[in-house]
C-alpha cells in the first residue's frame, strides 16, 4: 500500500494496517506540551511508541526541545532529519557504538545515559580523539531497581570523575519512577512519585554545591507525568506515549485528559458461532502482553485470545451481527510492542487517509 491511497475512506484499505487517528493524536500532543508548559517543565518525549521523525517533529512544534530514544541507532534515524537535541536514555557500551556515538555528534548534540564509569570513559577517549564533545547524564536508581547509581556518594563519584574526563561533558541526571505508575490509591501514588522525585531533587542539589554541573534533572514517563510535573527539582519529562494514550496509561496507569489514538484495522474472516468472531491480526500485528486491545465501537465485543496470525472476539447482543468481511478497529493496549511490527502508520483524518509515515526507528536495535 504506498501513497497512492491518500485520500481514500478508511474502508477501502487492505487489512491489517496500523491506523493513527490525526485529530486525536494532535490534541494529546497539545494537551500534554500545554500542560507541562503551565507547570514549567520541558518536554523532550520518549520516541518508542512511535519511532517516527515526522511525529517526533511534530510534538517539537508543539513545543518539545528534542527527543528521548533508547539506542544509538534511533538516534542517528532522528538526527538525519535534523533532530539535534536527543536523549539515548540507556547505557551505551561497545567500541562500535562509541565510534557511531562519536560520529553522531559532529552533526547533532546527543546526551548519553550512564551509571558507570566503565561506560563514560572509552568513548570520552574516542570523543576527545574525533574532536567532538559528547554530553552526559546520571541515571540514578529512584526505586525501579533496573539501572542506575545509588543515589549520594557514589551518584557523586561518578559525577566527579566524569567531570575530569576531556571529550564529555556532564549535565545532569535522570531516574524512572517506572515502578509506581500502577499504585490504585490515587493519594498513595502521589506520595510515592513525590518522594521519589524528591530523591533526584536532592541529588541535583547536591551536585551543584559541590560545583559540578546538574542543568538537567530528567524523570516522568507517562504513567506518572500528571504529578511529576508537579515536583519541585525536575527540569523536564520524558512522557512520550501519552500521544496515543493506550488503553494501559488510561485503565492501570490512571491518567486522564487524553483519548487513545492508536488502533489496527482488521477484518473479520471467520464466525465460527454465533458469540465469536475471528479477525485477520494477530499477535504479529498486536502485541497483547501488556494489556489486551480494545474492539473499538463494539462496547460489547472483547478479545478473547491472540494466536500468530489471529484475533478471536467474544460478542455479545449487539456485535452479534457481524459477518466476514466486515472491517472492526482494535484499540492497541500497548503501543511501544505494538509499533515495531509494522513498517508505517497510517494517519487518517475523520475517515479518509491523509499521511502514510514509515516507522524509520523499526529495527534499529544497536
């Protein structure tokens, strides 16, 4: 399916595709920027739901200061574009990606997570060699348990150190509070976010009064960008999935004020009994494990399983009368699993087609 198709009803189009809803993707792109704009935070959104520079820049025009991915890779897929300011929020390890991490900053100006000095001092090496400075970020431990440093003496070693090395540049730290977006007790929450954000605040203070550099103080992802925004001490956020606003950040992550924007069209193509029905997307098209899809305008319709190539629907009275051929739309639960199988978005605009974007970041894993 290729441009060819602009303009045509959503109807027409062969299944199974992944479809954007522009209207709804823009306004939680608005809503977010605004939102964190009154609270005077800066935006610089994760790129994994989307892995897209045409959706990167937009949420750059509305008011994001760059892009947060994982791999070296997505950095360089941003930066081609001319995204310059990008967060590699992940360590970065092996002498073929500090070379590329090098190259990359004499034509962008990319920050590099890291907990170790293992990590910081090679490629300062290969910086200082290439004549390039890159910058660098603390990621310190707030809770998750994942990566990070221990937030005091040892979060201030490592920022020592890195400040003597020629070839980088320290400018700040991060943490994830990635470990607290589920708590059901709205108050509870609040509390565990704040204390935790807290933490990277103290931390940052720190930093300064013994005279090194902490600009940034990097936290929140969506789950939790509503109170992190809140916190005294952070300087930006890095809640990017909010654009589509998966069923997971609305039903277990309890954030309000989006509309889920991300969906796959799908077609029915076996009615095996009168209460199922069985869809041509599988789990090679949606990915399930962090929370099923939703049948969108069939409230009585659920997922019921997902083999590799098959959706099977429990119907209830009103979905009953489904037949094979009929288009239904899922609502995906989780974008970020959901988004690498597929090799373009389809944005659609009310009905018709408007953009076909190719997922430039798919694949890019070094």
């Amino acid at each position: 399916m290729t441009a060819s198709y602009i303009g045509h009803h959503k109807s027409d189009l062969d299944t199974p595709i992944l479809c954007i809803d522009l209207d709804l993707m823009d306004s939680n792109i608005k809503r977010m920027a605004e939102f964190l704009h009154r609270h005077k935070k800066s935006w610089r959104p994760h790129a994994k739901c989307h892995k897209t520079p045409a959706i990167a820049w937009k949420e750059i025009a509305a008011g994001a200061i760059g892009a947060t991915v994982a791999k070296v890779s997505e950095a360089e897929v941003m930066a081609a574009t001319g995204i310059r300011d990008i967060l590699i929020a992940n360590m970065i390890v092996g002498q073929m990606k500090w070379e590329r991490l090098a190259a990359l900053c004499a034509w962008a100006d990319p920050i590099v997570a890291c907990d170790h000095f293992a990590q910081v001092e090679p490629l300062a090496a290969i910086c200082f060699r290439n004549g390039v400075t890159c910058r660098i970020i603390i990621e310190i431990n707030i809770g998750l348990d994942r990566v990070g440093t221990r937030p005091g003496r040892d979060t201030f070693d490592l920022a020592l150190a890195i400040s003597k090395l020629k070839g980088v540049e320290l400018v700040g730290i991060m943490g994830y509070e990635g470990h607290l977006l589920r708590i059901e007790n709205a108050e509870e929450k609040r509390r565990q976010i704040r204390e935790a954000m807290a933490i990277l605040a103290e931390c940052a203070d720190k930093l300064r009064h013994d005279g090194l550099r902490c600009d940034i103080v990097s936290a929140g992802g969506t789950g939790s960008y509503h109170i992190s925004a809140e916190c005294d001490g952070i300087t930006e956020l890095q809640c990017g999935g909010g654009i589509f606003a998966d069923p997971f950040y609305l039903q277990e992550c309890h954030v309000g004020g989006l509309d889920s924007a991300l969906s796959v069209l799908a077609t029915v193509v076996s009615r095996p009994t009168l209460d199922r029905a069985v869809l041509d997307s599988g789990r090679k098209t949606l990915n399930p494990d962090v929370q099923l899809p939703i049948v969108k305008d069939w409230p009585d319709a659920s997922v019921k399983r997902l083999s590799a190539e098959h959706c099977e629907l429990t119907l209830g009275p009103q979905s009953q009368n489904l037949k094979i051929g009929d288009k239904v739309e899922l609502i995906v639960g989780y974008a970020d699993f959901t988004t690498p199988l597929h090799d373009q978005f389809y944005g659609f605009r009310g009905e018709r087609l408007e953009v076909v974007w190719p997922i430039l970041g798919r694949g890019k894993l070094q």
